[in-house]
C-alpha cells in the first residue's frame, strides 16, 4: 500500500492486505443468513420426501422427477443467476434469488398438485443456485486475498447450520399428522427477512463497480467498509465488453487461452456436486425404502446433516492451504475412506453408521466448499460470475440427469450401489484437480488472471495454466 499524498488515500487493491473490519463481519453475517435459508429450502424435501410420498400417493419414481426437476432448476439459475448478476450487480441478484426460492418453498406448502409441487421444487432450485452462484462471487469480491477461502467457509459453516436445524424441526412436525410437512415449507417464509434486511444493509460489490467504470462509487463502498478513504486507481480493473454475450463467454470460456482451465474446472465442479447430489437428497428415503422407521431415517439424516456445517469450518481451517488444490484431492480421498465403513455398520450399528455417515458429509462438503472459492478466483472478472454461473448450471445438470439413475441403481444393487458410484465420482475429482489442477490460494483475483495472460503472451501459447 502507498499513500496518495494529493487525495489522502491509501491506494490498495481492494480489501487485501487489510484486516476485516465489523462492517465487513456484519456484511458477512447477511450473506450467512441467506446461505442458512438456502440450506433449509435445498433440505426441506430430502426430510419430507418419504411423507410427501404418502400424503400425495407418490412412488420413487416421482420422487426422482421431483428431484431432478429441482436439479434442472439449479441449471438455469447458475447459467442464467450469473449473467443477471453481471448484468444489475450482486447485490440486486442475491436480493432476487432469495424472492424466489422462499416463494417457491412457499408455493410447495400450500399445494396438492404434484404438476405444482415439481415446478415450485424448479423454481426453488434456480432461486437457490442463483443465489450460490451470486454469493460465491460476492464473497470472493469482498475478502482480502489472505483469507478467502478462510471466509468463505466460516460465512457458509454458521449458514448450513441449516441443515441439521430443519432435520429436528422436521423430525418435531412431519410425524404429527399425514400432512404436517407442509407446515416445514411454511417456515420459509422467513427468508423474507432475510431480503429485508439485505435491501437495507447489503453493499454493491466494488470490483463490480470498477468493471463498469465507477470508480467513485467502488472506492466509496469500499472506504465506507474499512473506515479508511481508499484510491483503487491502480488496481487492475478487466471492463466487461458492451458487446458481450453469454454466447461470446462460452466462445472465450473454450478458446485456447482458458480451455484447459475449463476443462479442468468443470470435471472438478461437476464430479464433486453429483457425488454428493446423488447421496444428500435421498438419504431419508433410502434408509426408510431399507428397511428403517421414519422417525429413525429422519433421526439418523439428521445426525448425518451436522457434517455439514462441521464440514464448511473443516474447509475453512484448510481451504487457504496446499494452493486450494490439495485439499479438495485429499478431502476427495478421504471420503471414499469414509463411505466403506459407513456401508459395512449402516445396518448393524446405529452409532458407528451415525459416526461414519457425519464424516462422509464433512469430507464431501469440506472438498465442494473449497472447489467453490477455486472456481470463482481462477476466473477473470469480465467472466467470473457469467462463467461461474455456466459451470454450476452444467454441473447441476448433471446432478438433475443423475437423479434419474439413482432409483434404478439402488433397485438394482441397494444403498451399496448408490454410494459406490458416488465414491467413483469423489475419485475422479482428486484425480484431476491433484494431477492437472493450479493453485490460487494467496493470491489477488487481478494477479491469477494476470499471471495467465502475460504466461500465454511470454511463451507464445494460449495455456491455461
């Protein structure tokens, strides 16, 4: 940092080097709010769905439509999420994204029709992976260099505390009558709070602004945060085209210059989401097709969801280590040890298979929250949020076609069956990112894309890496 003697302002690139201040926490503190409701309306099926089934004369075959349709959703809200986003700013969109996946929980409470029911579980789902797709960027956006990742899974840990919260409460209600899980989606309403308080309180992001030439307004955000007058003159700032389009991002996301590195994002990303989107949803109602009573499947679901939080602080602690791509083969590994086990007791100890099935979740979640921040920082700026929204959206629509597999392959080879192509899938991700990945961590956005472009004019050749 340097003192700009004329204007009596640090110039800095953004927030790095700079400790974070209780504006920023509480900014932060938003954003955990609205990751906590995106986690309870994501959760709210996987506990209901085997009452839901009962309640609207439904099979697994329905469920997986369902499923799928909320996956397909995911789509279009991470393609279409990050677009918008670049289009009206972070701020807006989050705010929009959580209009629409609460109205859509909403929506799934107060009907009976199962043409309803799917399409609200849609519209819940591009609300939600809008709002990922935004939050991931945001929070990349607003944090010092040193600590990203650090943030990131402490913001997202506190938020998913969701979901072990919507467990006990669903394991509290759906029990009371055949058509009290309603009253679980109900309580999404209270998202509307949340939006509330984000119209009051949430901040443009400032490189956003910067990308748009509103230099003024960039340094007020961020001097207004720190409680210093910033000058981000210097700061290396990528406009986004007037021209652009998604179709000219997707032409640039594959030209020789990013090819490799979006190759390698996309079997990261995708590889991580359906091997845990294959497993999370249908838990509950695997162990209740296996045999187990409902009050027990929801029992032991829940227990399992505490891996979810514990593993967003797990990939706090270890996210800004081993250059980002360490962990994430490691955690990858780790939970295909962690799977075995599980398989072996599920059936015969209680307690061992609550024990295994919690690591499962904090390997898998600790390794995607960790992809999460490396996929948003390997892109440039004029492509971070547009790019991270496409390969989000085809990472889910993966997952939406994987969750027609999913009955079929637990008919065919059970439970087993399910979490062993699961493992497969864990394996290819640490497979890939260990061998053909980078690292990013400790390093500020500007200078990862900086560093590609000037190696690719340096040697001649457009490599992404």
């Amino acid at each position: 940092m340097s003192t700009n003697n004329n204007a009596m302002k640090i110039k800095n690139n953004y927030f790095d080097g700079l400790e974070v201040t209780r504006k920023q926490l509480f900014l932060f503190i938003i954003i955990a709010s609205s990751y906590f409701f995106e986690m309870f309306d994501n959760s709210i099926f996987n506990f209901t769905a085997p009452a839901i089934m009962a309640s609207m004369k439904i099979n697994a075959a329905n469920v997986a439509q369902i499923t799928s349709l909320y996956f397909l959703g995911n789509t279009f809200g991470g393609i279409f999420g990050g677009i918008i986003s670049d289009i009206i700013g972070r701020r807006k969109s989050l705010l929009l994204s959580t209009l629409i996946f609460t109205t859509g929980s909403i929506i799934n409470g107060l009907t009976s029709n199962f043409t309803v029911f799917m399409f609200a579980r849609a519209m819940t789902g591009f609300g939600v992976m809008c709002m990922m797709v935004v939050t991931i960027t945001y929070m990349a956006e607003l944090s010092p260099k040193e600590s990203r990742g650090k943030w990131e899974g402490i913001i997202s840990g506190f938020g998913y505390l969701a979901g072990p919260i919507i467990g006990f409460v669903a394991g509290i209600i759906v029990p009371l009558s055949p058509e009290a899980w309603r009253y679980v989606f109900y309580l999404s309403g209270l998202g509307y709070v949340v939006l509330l308080l984000g119209i009051i309180i949430l901040k443009e992001s400032p490189r956003w602004l910067m990308s748009r030439g509103r230099q003024a307004e960039a340094e007020e955000v961020v001097s207004s945060i720190v409680g210093k007058p910033i000058d981000l003159s210097d700061v290396i700032v990528v406009k986004r085209s007037r021209n652009s389009s998604l179709s000219k991002d997707i032409a640039e996301m594959f030209s020789p210059l990013y090819l490799k590195r979006t190759i390698v994002l996309c079997v990261v990303l995708s590889a991580g989401v359906v091997s845990i989107q294959i497993t999370q949803p249908w838990i509950t109602t695997m162990l209740k097709m296996s045999g187990f009573s409902m009050q027990d499947s929801i029992l032991l679901s829940t227990i399992l969801t505490f891996g979810i939080p514990l593993g967003q602080f797990v990939a706090a602690f270890f996210s800004d280590k081993g250059g980002r791509k360490i962990p994430i083969g490691v955690f990858g590994i780790l939970y295909c040890a962690a799977v075995i086990p599980f398989l072996f007791v599920i059936k015969g100890n209680f307690f061992l298979a609550a024990l295994f099935g919690l690591l499962i979740n904090v390997f898998a979640i600790a390794r995607n929250f960790i992809i999460h921040p490396y996929v948003a920082e390997s892109l440039p700026t004029k492509l971070r949020n547009s790019v991270t929204g496409i390969l989000n959206g085809i990472s889910r629509f993966a997952a939406s076609g994987a969750q027609l597999l999913v009955p079929m392959i637990f008919a065919g080879y059970g439970i087993f069956g399910v979490f062993g192509f699961a493992m497969v899938l864990s394996l290819l991700t640490s497979f890939v990112v260990l061998v053909f990945g980078w690292r990013s961590a400790h390093r500020s956005l500007e200078e990862i894309n900086e560093n590609l472009t000037d190696n690719a004019d340096s040697s001649g050749k457009k490599a992404a890496c």
